[in-house]
C-alpha cells in the first residue's frame, strides 16, 4: 500500500505572489511526485462553480451564497482529485483552500456568524485529509492591491473591493491560521528573498516525508 502524499496549501492575500511561487515550487522539485491545483475549482465541475463565484453577477451575491458555493466546489474537489492522489501516495499542492473561504467570506464579507457553520463543514468535508500545512505569504494589503492593479491579466471583483475589505481579509487568515498548522512568509519583501523562504520551508516538508 502507497504511502499517503502530503498535502500543502499556499495561500494569501491578492497580490501576494502565489504563482510565481508555485512556478518556481514545480520547477525547483520537478522530480517530486507533486499535483498541482486551485480553489475555487480543480476539476471540471468545480472549475464551472468557479466561473459562477468569479462572474460579474457575483459581484453582489452575500457571504452565505458565496460560502455554500466554495464548500460546493470543494467537495466535488476533495473527492475526484485530492483524495485519490493523497491515496496514491502524491504531494498535492493547492493554489488556496478553506482558508480563503474562511478569510473572505467570514471576515471580508463580514459574515461571523458563520464562523460555527465552517468549523463543522470542514470537520466533516475534510476528514481525513486535513492539510498538513498552510503556507500563507503575508502582504501588505495596500501593496498587494498595487501588485495586481499592475498586471495585464483581467481582474475579478474581489480585486476590485475597498481596501478595508482586504484589510479584513488578511485579519481572517491570521486568526484561521492559529487553528491550523503553518508557515507564515513576509511577502513584502523582494521576490527573491520571498521564493527563498519559500522552497526553504517546502524543501524541510519533503525532508521529512
């Protein structure tokens, strides 16, 4: 029987530098048995919630709405596509998780009173296969809205909210991750230093795997 894969999640704030990251992440451990994904979406079901989440008529949906449907997605995602290759004996890394549920809808959207509500969902979506670690980089709200507003690539409306939104996003993470295994990386820093730190901390989790 394959030994179960480790499974890691990067997340941040808008502008954080997440794919940089990741592209560097495949090319430095290319000969890692290492499937790489994203939320919201992951697979072709979920992949068609996330054109829903993203489109311009979600823009005023509420929290629950947008909660329910990233659990959706979610669980269409755990169940084709983590799971097995965890069973496998993969590494999956995924391009953000319930950590961003958690981040923007409860605090960015300004929805607590769900807060209960996902503590139970993940326990029973997630099971078994919890992340063993989030990797959250850390960056200046402000200075990650600049990133984005820099970039050629079209920009989804959660780009696009208030900067106390982002705010509230970013006070979301930190307070999810005391519940959670993690790393935490200062994304303000040069890109540079930031990927060091970064294939640092994955290279010690393939270490001791």
């Amino acid at each position: 029987m394959a030994k179960k894969g480790k499974f890691i999640v990067v997340d941040g704030c808008e502008g954080a530098g997440k794919t940089t990251l990741l592209k560097a992440l495949a090319k430095e451990f290319s000969s890692k048995k290492i499937l790489f994904t994203h939320e919201p979406g992951g697979t072709e079901f979920a992949d068609k919630i996330r054109a829903l989440v993203l489109s311009e008529e979600a823009k005023e949906v509420g929290a629950e709405t947008q909660f329910g449907l990233m659990w959706a997605a979610r669980a269409e995602h755990l169940k084709r596509k983590i799971i097995p290759a965890l069973k496998k004996g993969i590494t999956v890394v995924s391009d953000r998780f319930d950590s961003s549920t958690f981040a923007y809808q409860i605090y960015g959207q300004e929805a607590k009173y769900l807060e209960k509500l996902f503590w139970l969902t993940r326990e029973i979506f997630l099971r078994e296969c919890s992340p063993a670690l989030y990797i959250f980089l850390d960056v200046d709200p402000k200075a990650g809205l600049q990133r984005v507003a820099s970039r050629k690539e079209k920009k989804t409306h959660f780009d696009e909210w208030e900067l106390a939104f982002h705010k509230r996003v970013r006070a979301g993470f930190l307070e999810f991750l005391k519940n959670v295994p993690h790393k935490i990386i200062n994304a303000n820093q040069s890109m540079k230093v930031v990927q060091d730190d970064f294939l640092r901390i994955i290279g010690a989790e393939f270490s001791t795997y």
